[in-house]
C-alpha cells in the first residue's frame, strides 16, 4: 500500500501528518517513511532515524573532446540550451544540463564523452522498525528529478510485500516533482489549512489528482471546526479522511524536533487516522475489484 502524502504549499502540516502517520503504522505493518521533499527534507528532523547508508546521485553531462568539427548538432539538438558553439569551442554548461544524452547520440563524430557530477544524496535508516529513507537535493542545484527518480528507485528496492505501507512525503505544490513522487500511490492524502488561502491551494492539489487520476482524500490541519474545507468537501464529493486540531501544544512539540506519538492524545489521534486511511484504502480496492 502507498500512501502520498501531499500539500498545495508548504507550511500546512505535510510532514507532521507524513510522520506520525508513519509512526503510528510501524508498530502494525512493515512501513517506510520516504521523504520526496529533496529541496528541503525534514521528516528525518522528527525522526532521528539511524543512518544505515548514503550513496550520491550522480548526473551525467557531456564533455567534448578533440574530435569535434564544431558542425552545432549537438547545440540545436539540447533543448535545455546546456551546450554552445562559441569561435572554435564548444561550451558545456553543466548546471543546464539534465543528462538526457541527445547531445552524444546526434554527434557525428563521436565528440561527447560522458562526465559525472554528484547532484545529491540517498539516506537509508531505521527507527524502531520503521525503515526510512530520504533525498537530499545537493545546495544551490536546481533539478530535483534525477534525485526523487533514484529514491524512488530506492523505495522499490525496499518493498517487495503488498502489505507494505509506504508513506511518500511530497514536496508541496503541484509541480512535476509532486507528479513524480505520488504516481503509483493507492491513496493520496492532501493536507490543508481551513484558511482561504489553504482552499485556494488545496483546489489546485485537488485538480491535479483528477488529471492524475490518483485516488484521493483530505486531511484538516490546525483544524478549527469551521465549515470551509467541509463544505468543499460536500459540494466536490471529496473523502474528509480526518483532521488535527489546532493545538498550540502541536506547535510546541514541532519546535522541539519531536514527534507526536510520544503523547498518548496525538498518539490516538494518529492510530485512528492510520487505521481510518487504511480501510478507505482497502475498502476502495474492494470496490475497484467488484465494479
Ligand atoms: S545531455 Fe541532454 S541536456 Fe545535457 S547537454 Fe546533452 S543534450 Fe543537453
Ligand atoms: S555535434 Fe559533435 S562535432 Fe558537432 S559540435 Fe557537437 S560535439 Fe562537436
């Protein structure tokens, strides 16, 4: 089973909720937590995760040898504009290039050797049984794909049993990191704030799950009982799987690098969300398998 764990915009309780959900599954059902968040992960902040292994993500890029005749395939062929013919040289800009390889295949000549340059990192740990792992974009690099592709690569490695759970913290948007990071999932979870600005968002999340065709629900964070999210929920006929109320206690706990479980209320809190979310999970691929 796969979860993603998504947010319209960053700062609505995505990890918080990715986290705890994690914790309070672990206990029941081999799980792993997996941050997609590359550009800023911080689930392992929460999770002080023992780390087993990192392994870089390299990305290869051309390096243009004596052979070239300076003919410019190689320059109209890159549509990210990574590589020039300039007087009698040909420059390679390594930070524009996304190591598709179309450069070395157009060249006439065999001129373009393949170099690699590390873009980030893999973590692997464990924490009490719950297996984590997460992606670290390497700073100031910008192409966060190759990066979530060799997580994901990673995530499989890792689950082989359907009865797995994996929890996907998604970086927050709509972006095609999010597309690529929650494909493939059972349920999406998309975590909101009942604030206009939290609705506004969540519609966009909202919109990209239908194109995508993941099956999804919500979540209310800093829940104030109020009718915004529900009333969207009613008139878009979308799951309100659960919601977290608005606790100052929560905002102290976060601040502290602490998870929730520790206190029995959040604890409780989590394993009904986590055994509610299951049985949508479940209860829809009953239906799934009965239409
Ligand atoms: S590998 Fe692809 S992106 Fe990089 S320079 Fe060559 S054509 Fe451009
Ligand atoms: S296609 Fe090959 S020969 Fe032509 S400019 Fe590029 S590297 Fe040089």
């Amino acid at each position: 089973m796969r979860l993603a764990v998504l947010s319209g915009k960053g700062g609505t309780g995505k990890t918080t909720v990715a986290v705890n959900l994690a914790l309070s599954l672990a206990p029941h059902r081999q799980t792993t937590y997996v941050d997609y968040d590359v550009e800023e992960p911080n689930g392992f902040i929460f999770l002080h995760p023992q780390i087993r292994t990192t392994s870089t993500v390299f990305l290869p890029y051309p390096k243009i040898n004596g052979a070239c005749t300076l003919c410019g395939k190689c320059s109209e062929a890159c549509q990210y504009h990574a590589l020039a013919v300039v007087g009698d040289q040909v420059l390679v800009f390594p930070e524009l290039c996304h190591g598709c390889g179309t450069c070395g295949i157009v060249c006439p000549v065999g001129a373009v050797d393949e170099v690699k340059r590390p873009l980030g990192q893999i973590d692997e740990g464990e924490r009490g049984g719950l297996q984590c792992l997460q992606g670290v974009l390497k700073e100031g690099e910008s192409l966060s794909g190759p990066v979530i592709r060799e997580l994901r690569h990673h995530e499989k490695g890792h689950t082989s049993q359907v009865e797995e759970v994996v929890v996907a913290d998604c970086p927050p948007g709509s972006s095609c990191s999010v597309i690529h990071s929650a494909e493939g999932s059972d349920l999406a979870l998309l975590v909101t704030e009942p604030t206009l600005f939290g609705l506004h968002d969540l519609k966009i999340a909202v919109r990209l799950m239908r194109e995508m065709g993941l099956d999804f629900g919500i979540i209310i964070n800093k829940d104030d009982g109020g009718p915004l999210i529900r009333e969207y929920c009613t008139i878009e006929d979308i799951t309100l799987l659960g919601s977290i109320p608005f606790d100052l206690e929560i905002a102290k706990i976060y601040s502290r690098g602490l998870n929730l479980m520790h206190e029995p209320k959040w604890d409780d809190l989590f394993k009904m969300l986590s055994e509610r979310i299951v049985t949508e999970v479940n209860q829809r691929r009953a239906g799934g398998e009965r239409a």
